[in-house]
C-alpha cells in the first residue's frame, strides 16, 4: 500500500511524503504506482520549472519527500491540484492508497 502523508502549516502545503507501493499489479506493470509516480514527478517537475528554488526533494524507490521552500498562487494551485489528482486516484483504489492529512 502506498502511504501519502501531506503537512499543513497556514493552510499550506509544507511537505509531502510518499511511501511503499501500491500492490496492485507486479512492478511493471503496476499501473496505480505508474499514475501516482506521474503525478507527483509531473508537479514537481512543473514546480523546478515555474521556481527552481521554491522546493526541494528526494526520490528513491518507493519514496518521495518534497519539501515547499517558497509559496505563491501557481506553484499553490499546482501543489494543490497534485494532491486534489491523488485523492481522485485514491476514491478509485481505495485498497492501495492511504492520504494522511496533518496541520501544525
């Protein structure tokens, strides 16, 4: 199963942290690991992209911490889509991923 831990802090996204793999199907194959690694690579992406100081990150396998450094209206709105786009994959496979939401 994959754990997503987001962390609020004034209403805002401080970091996020994806763990473990979803069990769907066999690596390769997995297409629930597949949409999830594309969403959260595709936004961070953007992110580094739009500010290449605004956040940081560390990616191995099966792992995923971002961490927001600077806020504003786009990289807000992108952040926000991410995880609005993991809790829709989410609703579909309610057995592989769990969303823990926090506030400090």
């Amino acid at each position: 199963m994959v754990k997503v831990k987001v962390l609020y802090q004034d209403n805002l996204v401080k970091n996020l942290v994806v763990t473990g793999h979803s069990g769907y199907e066999v690596v390769g194959k997995d297409i629930v690991c597949a949409a999830l690694s594309s969403i959260c690579i595709t936004t961070v992406n953007g992110i580094l992209r739009i500010d290449k100081d605004a956040l940081i990150y560390d990616e191995k396998e099966g792992f995923l911490k971002i961490e927001v450094l600077k806020h504003d209206l786009v990289i807000d709105s992108l952040l926000t889509n991410m995880i609005d786009l993991v809790s829709e994959l989410r609703s579909n496979y309610p057995k592989n991923i769990v969303i823990n939401k926090e506030v400090l």
